[in-house]
C-alpha cells in the first residue's frame, strides 16, 4: 500500500513540475493535483495499453515515437476528466507527458520491485 501511494506521490510531482515548467498546464489545488495523479495512474493501467496496441504498426513505423503522442493523449484525457486540471493544447500536453514520464523513471530508481524505498547502490569489482 505504501509503495502504491509513493507511486502516486511522485506522478503527482511530475505533475506540478510539468504546471510550473510549461505554459498551458494549469493545476488548481494539492487535492485537484493527487486526484489527477490518482486518474492517469489508472487511465494509465488500463486505456493506455489498449491504444499502444491498436496503434503498434504506426509506432512501429514512427519508431516509437508515437508513444509521445499516446502520454500526451493519456494526460489531455485526464485533464479533460479532472475539474481544476486543464491542458490548453497538444504542445503543452506533449511537453507535459514528458515532464511527468522522467519524473515517473527517475522516481522507480529508489522503489524496488515490491513497492519499497529501496537505495540502489553500484558496486565495482567483486560481488559480496
């Protein structure tokens, strides 16, 4: 549970680093801004996966960048379900869905593999 809301914590930084970084995002409030990081988590499990597969032979032919555009999409559906999130254009949304997936690969560093704070250290040579 506790690695479910971490999760939900660092998307919702993403997002309110994505609103203070790029014009055109603008979130209203904490709890507007967890209750969209909550609904793209979710949109995220569940349309997402449906639009990368119904859309594969043209990211295939764009050579993955269509995946852009599917997270910017993911986001733009958000803000348009989220009363006090809004996304005012497509540029905003891509630069955003950006903002929010480094956000979101920087965070999985430190939460391991069952949810936990884990520190990954690197270690050179022999193994212990």
């Amino acid at each position: 549970m506790a690695g479910i809301i971490l999760r939900i914590l660092i998307v919702a930084l993403g997002l309110w680093l994505a609103s203070a970084i790029v014009p055109g995002i603008v979130v209203t409030g904490p709890w507007t801004l967890l209750g969209a990081a909550l609904l793209l988590g979710i949109v995220n499990a569940v349309v997402r996966p449906l639009l990368v597969m119904l859309t594969l032979p043209f990211t295939i032919v764009t050579l993955g960048f269509f995946l852009l555009v599917i997270n910017a999409a993911m986001l733009g559906l958000v803000a348009w379900l989220v009363e006090g999130f809004a996304i005012t254009g497509f540029w905003p949304a891509l630069f955003g869905s950006i903002i929010v997936g480094l956000t979101g690969w920087l965070g999985s560093f430190f939460i391991g593999p069952r949810g936990r704070i884990e520190v990954v250290y690197l270690r050179h040579g022999r193994r212990p």
